[in-house]
C-alpha cells in the first residue's frame, strides 16, 4: 500500500499471482506497472491504485476482487483484463478500462456479472466463453469503445443513454443482448 493515499509505484516485471492486496481504498499506490507480457492474477485480492498500466502482450486477470483506478495499456491497444469470477464485480465510477491508450482485449469470462459504471476502450470486448452465463452491464451515460462479441450463454445490458461505438457479434449458439427501457438504438 502507498504511504498516503496515490503514493508508490509496483511494477510487475515477472508474472504473479497475488497473496494479498495491492493498495488500499485509504492507502492507493500511485501506479501498477505490467510490463510487457507479463500476467498478474488477482484471484480474491484487491487493486487499488490511480493507474494501472499494461504493457504490450501482458495481462490482468480480476477475480472476485476489486479494481479500483485507470486500467490502460501502455500503448496503443496494450494488454489484456480478463473478469474471471463465480459472482458480481463492480466497477466503479472512475475506475476505467482503456482510458486513453485503450487496452487491446477485455474478457467476461466464467460466471462473471460484470457492472461497469464507466467507460471501456479495447479492441475487441468478449462477453462468455459459450458455456457459462457470464455477463457485462453498461452503467447509464457510459460507453464501449471497440467491438463487442457476445459468446453463447453472454450478456450485454446497455442502460439508458449507454453506448457501444464498434460492432456487436455473436459467435455461434445465442448470447444476449439486453437495452434498458427508455433507451434508443442507432444503428
């Protein structure tokens, strides 16, 4: 954890799997560092910094814990965020996916349900893995930003004014996709 609040790099220069937190909500580290083709898997433990970059061919891997920050690739379309739990994660307003650089790829996988209250930026966003019914909730006012495949057994649920700026796919079989109530598509 930082020794104030934003305070303190941890780069990943080889691939981990946590044991414990990184950062905290009162102590956040400034940034987490991915270096290139380097793969950290959170499992149930949180990360908790203003930034958290990957760089080209890495990969972070969320399970039923948290992130919390601007997740981006160090470059344009760098790194992979795969959501791999058995239950809900949350994204918080200002925790970002993709938020300048974009990232290249972002994977609901599992039985994950996946709310995110803000914006996602990748290449390619895939929702299920066509077995288990893993599912991605676009907050209201929020966007994806690249295309969308929604798997067999996935779900895509954009509330009110949320958007996807790319194409929505399915792959074989039947995903869902889901427009709250009040919304409008153009398509």
């Amino acid at each position: 954890q930082g020794s104030s609040d934003g305070a303190g790099t941890v780069n990943f220069n080889g691939s981990q799997t946590l044991a414990g937190n990184v950062g905290t909500s009162a102590n956040s580290l400034a940034s987490v560092v991915l270096a290139s083709s380097v793969a950290l898997t959170a499992n149930e433990f949180n990360i908790d910094a203003t930034n958290i970059t990957l760089g080209s061919g890495s990969t972070l891997t969320i399970g039923s814990g948290s992130v919390s920050g601007a997740v981006d690739g160090a470059s344009a379309s760098s790194g992979t965020v795969n959501f791999a739990s058995t239950g809900a994660i949350t994204l918080a307003s200002g925790t970002t996916i993709g938020s300048t650089n974009g990232v290249a790829a972002v994977n609901v996988t599992g039985t994950s349900a996946v709310t995110a209250n803000d914006a996602i930026k990748a290449t390619t966003v895939t929702i299920g893995d066509g077995t288990n019914t893993a599912s991605l909730s676009l907050a209201a006012s929020k966007a994806i930003t690249g295309n969308v495949v929604i798997a067999d057994s996935g779900t895509l649920t954009l509330n009110n004014s949320s958007a996807v700026s790319g194409t929505i796919d399915g792959t074989s079989g039947a995903g869902t996709l889901t427009i709250a109530a009040s919304s409008s598509v153009t398509a």
